[in-house]
C-alpha cells in the first residue's frame, strides 16, 4: 500500500470518512462533527504519536495481534526491538491486524 491508502484506511478505521471535495482535495469528518481537507488527517504512515493513538483503539485481543504483526515485520526488516519499529511498520501491522491490509500488486 503507498503512504496515501494507508493514511486513509486509517483514517476510515478511526471514524473518519469522506465527505466531498473543496476544489483542492478530498474533506473528511468524523462523528464529532469535525471536518478537515484531507492534507491536515494524520500522516499515520510517518508519525509515531499518530499510531501510538490509534494503537489505543486497539481491544486487548486486537492489541496482542498487533503485537504478532508487529514482531514478524521487524523480523523480515531484521530489527532487533519492536519498540524501535518505525511509523510505516506499526501502521501496517495496525490494518493487518483489522484485516484493511492490501499487498500491493506487481
């Protein structure tokens, strides 16, 4: 998945969903009634705090698969500590966890 579909995928995961366009880019809202331009949605593919809040949404048993994902993706990159795994491969483990994971096709 490129850093844009993984944006929005978790952006839809957390409640946002879109709304229409303002001549520039997609608008978004979520059920508080918040809009934004797609450009200011976390870049949940590259910011660590962005995923640690989404991490919290995650129920005890989503959590302890995330954690599995989490560790088979720092073992294919050859990453000792998954406390040091980047934004992109929480992001990642995240929609595997929820099953919004798409392998991107050759």
């Amino acid at each position: 998945m490129t850093n844009d579909q993984i944006n929005r995928a978790i952006a839809e995961a957390c409640g946002w969903s879109q709304v229409g366009h303002n001549g520039y880019q997609p608008v978004w809202a979520n059920s508080k009634g918040e809009r934004w331009a797609e450009s200011h949605l976390p870049d949940y593919a590259n910011d660590l705090n962005a995923m640690h809040e989404v991490e919290e949404l995650l129920s005890d048993l989503e959590y302890d698969l995330f954690l599995g994902s989490l560790i088979e993706l720092c073992i294919v990159v050859g990453r000792e500590r998954i406390n040091s795994a980047t934004a992109s491969e929480r992001a990642e483990a995240f929609l595997r966890t929820i099953g919004k994971w798409e392998e991107v096709q050759p």
